[in-house]
C-alpha cells in the first residue's frame, strides 16, 4: 500500500509538470468553453440534438486526451530506464501499476474538473448555467470516459515499446472505438445470424467502453428512445432505481480485469529481464 502511494505521488508530481497535460488542461477549458456558447443559445436540459452534439465532441477529445497521456507515462519510463531502477527495488509490480493508475486519474480527472468548474462558474455569473441534472450527467460522462481509457493506455504503453509505437495505437483504438465504431458495428453484425445480433452487440458494447458510458448517459438523459428496438433491454435496466449502481459495478469489473491484464504483461517482462 505504501508503495503503491509513493508511486502515485510520484505520477501526480510528474504529471503537473508534463507539458502535454498543460496543453491538454487549456484545449479541454476551450472546448468548455465552447459547450457553454451552444447552451447559451438553447438551454440544456434532457436529451436533444443539442445535447449529443455535445456528447460526441466529449467523446472525441477526452477519449484520446487520456490515451496520450497515459500510454506516454508507461512507454517514458522503459525510454528513461526508470522501471529498470525500479525494478531493482523491492516494489511489487501490482504495486506500480495500481499507483500509475491512480495518478494518472488525478492529473486527467483534475483537468476535467477544472474545465467543467470554469464552465460552470462562467455560466452562473452570464446566467447561462446548464441544467444540474444535465451538468453532473455530463461529468459523470467524462470521467468515465477519463477511467475506463486509462486501461487502455495502460495496456497500450505496455505493449509499446517508445512513444512514437504508444501514438500509433493509440490513434488507431480511438479511430475504432470512437469515429469507426458504428461502420465497424453494421460491417459485423450484418454478416451475422439474426439470432446472434443482440447478444453479439451487448458483447461489443462492453468492450468499446466509449459505447458503454455513452449509452448509459444517453439513457439517463432520457434519450432512450433513439437507441432503438435492440437496446431496449440496456433502457429498462438503466432506469431502474438500482441501474447506475449495476453500471459502476460493470466499470469498476472492466478496469479490474484491464488492470490484471497490464499486470501480467509487466510481471512477464520483469521476471524475463
């Protein structure tokens, strides 16, 4: 536990002083920024055209915002030799990781709090707030995004073998989770048996987590309706008094088994040298 922390720490320290997270903090307050003009011209609440225009520039910036960072923390440390320094103490690997990750979330959850604080801080002085409802909603929705991404960044800089590989994928996992994702969705299950396209698509949507924090936050702003007949199954458990809790324990399974996964990639290379 102790390590662990230490390792945190260390990842916050390294992360306010990465110019990268900087860059990131004044784009993510901007597009902020731009989400209070757009509710400034028609008033936020539910779920509307407005609404998912504003849900999916959420999904295009924060998704890669959080790989680069994140797969850039891992691949710096084999490109430094900090984990050979590392290695030679005695920190457990699972240690390591877990620290990794919890920094990483304050620095990235940081930024998203900070850029939705100066959003709603700016809204309340011109009198241009956003419905509460819809505000935490949309929080909600970016830190999501913000965790669940991480696993992947993880995995990504740890199959990565400097940063130049770490951008590569990570621009190619966020094409297909996030811009690709309906092609590649109507490509697969239009080769499929009709039988098999409602369990095949509950199994695809719980591995693009962009897909899986979009739904349930569309649902939740009421906006189940435009999903269509083969998720209606999603909008009944989601609205149930009990659904946001079945949704974070689904979260907190995806980034446990990420996590196991990244671990044994680096416990195999630390035990192999």
């Amino acid at each position: 536990m102790v390590d662990m922390l230490l390792v945190a720490k260390r990842e916050v320290k390294m992360g306010f002083r990465n110019p990268w997270a900087y860059s990131f903090l004044i784009l993510f307050c901007t597009f902020s920024l731009s989400l209070l003009l757009i509710n400034s011209q028609n008033f936020v609440q539910g779920y509307s055209g407005t609404t998912g225009s504003m849900l999916n520039l959420i999904l295009y910036l924060l998704p890669l915002m959080t790989l680069f960072l994140g797969s850039f923390s891992l691949t710096s440390e084999k490109e430094e030799g900090s984990w050979q320094l590392l290695s030679t103490y005695p920190i457990g690997t699972m240690s390591f990781i877990v620290g990794k990750y919890l920094g990483l979330s304050v620095v990235l959850i940081t930024i998203v709090a900070f850029g939705y604080g100066l959003m709603g801080l700016i809204s309340g002085v011109i009198g241009s707030a956003l419905n509460v409802t819809t505000y935490v909603l949309f929080l909600a929705f970016s830190c999501g995004l913000v965790l669940l991404f991480l696993t992947l960044a993880l995995f990504i800089g740890s199959i990565s073998k400097n940063r130049w590989q770490a951008l590569t994928i990570s621009v190619s996992i966020w094409f297909f989770a996030v811009i690709g994702w309906p092609t590649l969705l109507l490509a697969i299950l239009g080769i499929v048996p009709f039988l098999w396209v409602k369990p095949l698509l509950v199994v695809l949507t719980f591995i693009n987590p962009a897909e899986l924090v979009r739904l349930f936050v569309v649902i939740k702003l009421g906006g189940g309706s435009v999903l269509g007949p083969e998720y209606y199954q999603w909008v009944t458990w989601v609205q149930q008094p009990s659904g946001s809790w079945i949704f974070l324990t689904i979260c907190l399974l995806w980034i446990t088994c990420s996590v196991l996964v990244v671990y044994g990639i680096w416990e195999r290379g630390r035990s192999h040298g």
